[in-house]
C-alpha cells in the first residue's frame, strides 16, 4: 500500500497566508486591529489570491502551494459572489410603502452643495441622510432645496464640527413626521419616526470608524447598538455611513431583520468608498438597511463632487409591519 505524501510545508504556509489576507472573520480576526480594516479588501484579496494560485498552478514544484491558495481564495469567492450577482426584483408587497432613501457622507462638510442640491432636485428622495454634515452644511445646502418641500434637522448642536453631526432632509411627502436627535451609538444621530413610516422607525447614522486600536471597542459597539436596533419589530430603516462591509462578522450579525437595499441588484460589491478609486476597487461601506420583506425597485451609487464617498441612492416598496 503506497504511503500518502505529506503536505508539503510551503504549501502549509501559503494556504494560512493566505487565510490570513482572505478570511479573516472565519478566524474570528475581523474585529482586531488591522483585520478589522484589511477585511474590507475581501474581493480584491479573493481576485489576488486566485491571481497567484493561477501562477503557480503550472509548475509542479509550486502546485501544492497554489492548492492552498486557491482553495482558499475560493472559499473566499462564495463569500463575496453574491453581492454582484442581480436577481429578479420579486413581488412588490401589496399595501406596502413607497420610499425613496438618499444617504451621502459629504466629508466634513466639503461636498458639492450645488451638486447635492441637484440631485435632491433630480430625484426627490423622501429621506436624505447626511454623515458629517453639521450646521454650517445644512446652512448652506437648504437655500438651495428650500423651495422643493424640505424640512431639516441636524444631530449636534450649533458649533459642533461636521464631521461629528449627521443631517437629514425629510420631504413634507412623508406627512407629519417627529425627528429627534440621539445618541445610542458613539457619533449622534437623528430618529424619524411617524407620518408614512406608520410604526416603523428610520435612523440616519455615521458608525465610528475603526481605524485605531482605540478606536475598535466603539465600532464594535456601534455594530452591537445596531444589532438591537434590527431585531426590533417592525423592522427599522438605517441608513448612512456604517464603516463596515458586509465582510465584517460583526456587522452581518447585527442585520437581524434587515437586509442592504443593494441585495440582489448586482451593486452590492461597487466601491462608495474612498470615491477617488475605480468603482470596482473601493468597499462598500454606505448602506440604506430596509427590512427582510422589502423589494428594491431600484439602487444607484451616485459620484458626488467634493467628498471622498459616493452616495448610495434606493427606491424601495416596504412591506406590512409584522
């Protein structure tokens, strides 16, 4: 009987390598420091690693390390596929509520105003969700759409600094609506209840994001504080810059009873950040979070001048409340 041949150690190496720069979260990696930020780079790490295991593959002396390579980067394709493939839209949910959801992160207050203000004239979203953007943005942005039916709010006092605040826009569409501020998670955000919502509650936020040590332990509660968020009932809507991807553990476990508006529509992989790299390059870390039941009737990622993000548009046909 002939003796089966041990794995060749080099091929060890570059298999855990590998596992290392592709998954991290099934290592329980993707909430330390710099996992938490590297697993962001999943789909480029998955296109890097079947790259390498291609080039190895011919010769005999690298195949072994090229199995473990492309094992792993093919663990790591059935990880991200999904999010770029487009599926039909589904039912449109009978008695249900029509919602058009802006959310753009205008860098401390640097976006276009002019830009902005034409897309809201273009679209007319009902919500426009508005990460670091605090007084001074919203003082210069609301001359602009005043006269298309807006009211506004903004998360932190006069004074604070842009990128500290959130603005929303509400539509007099959506009828009689309370908004108020809150702070939950560690950056303060805005809550719209009411009016077309019926019971539903809407959160427009800005997640910290994880880029320090330090830093890690307030993202990872934000995830927590939006995990308790989602499995409320009804489901809420969350929209705005949450610094996390769906790469991330910790943020597809605090999706409870919701789903990203760009499930199914082939968009979910487009790049909203950082806005200066191909679209197929950045991560997506803007999201409109709609309930489980909901049908995404349409989802654009929008280039906006001035800021370093692309703002995510979705029309979507929400479901009864249950």
């Amino acid at each position: 009987m002939a003796r089966r041949r041990p794995i060749p150690f080099r091929a060890v190496v570059a298999g855990v390598v590998a596992a290392f720069a592709v998954l991290p979260d099934r290592l329980r990696l993707d909430s330390r420091f710099p996992f938490v930020d590297s697993v962001s780079l999943r789909p480029q790490a998955v296109a890097v690693a079947l790259a390498v295991a291609a080039v190895l593959a011919p010769a005999r002396a690298t195949r072994p390390m090229a199995v473990g390579v492309g094992v792993v980067g093919l663990v790591g394709l059935a990880a991200v596929a999904e999010r770029g493939v487009r599926r039909p839209a589904g039912v449109v949910p009978e008695g249900g509520t029509e919602l058009k959801v802006l959310a753009a992160n205008v860098l401390k207050g640097r976006a276009d105003t002019g830009e902005l203000a034409t897309l809201v004239e273009r679209e007319h979203p009902d919500i426009v969700v508005l990460p670091e953007a605090g007084h001074d943005f919203r003082d210069k942005l609301m001359p602009l759409v005043g006269g298309l039916g807006y009211r506004s709010w903004v998360s932190t006092p006069p004074g604070a600094r842009d990128v500290h605040s959130v603005t929303v826009l509400v539509s007099d569409d959506m009828g009689d609506v309370r908004v108020r501020q809150v702070r939950e998670m560690r950056l303060a955000h805005l809550e719209v209840t009411g009016g077309r919502l019926g019971g539903r509650v809407f959160r427009g936020i800005h997640a910290t994001a994880p880029l320090h040590r330090r830093l890690i332990p307030r993202w990872s509660g934000d995830m927590e504080v939006l995990g308790r968020w989602t499995r409320a009932t009804p489901a809420p809507i969350v929209a705005g810059d949450f610094n996390a991807t769906h790469d991330h553990a910790a943020f597809r476990a605090a999706l409870g009873g919701t789903r990203s508006a760009a499930a199914g529509t082939g968009k979910g992989l487009i790049g909203t950040y950082p806005a200066k790299f191909p679209r197929w390059f950045g991560i997506h870390i803007d999201h409109v979070l709609v309930p489980v039941g909901t049908t995404t009737r349409r989802l654009e990622i929008v280039d906006l001048a001035g800021t370093d993000h692309r703002a995510v548009l979705a029309e979507v046909a929400l479901g009864r409340e249950d």
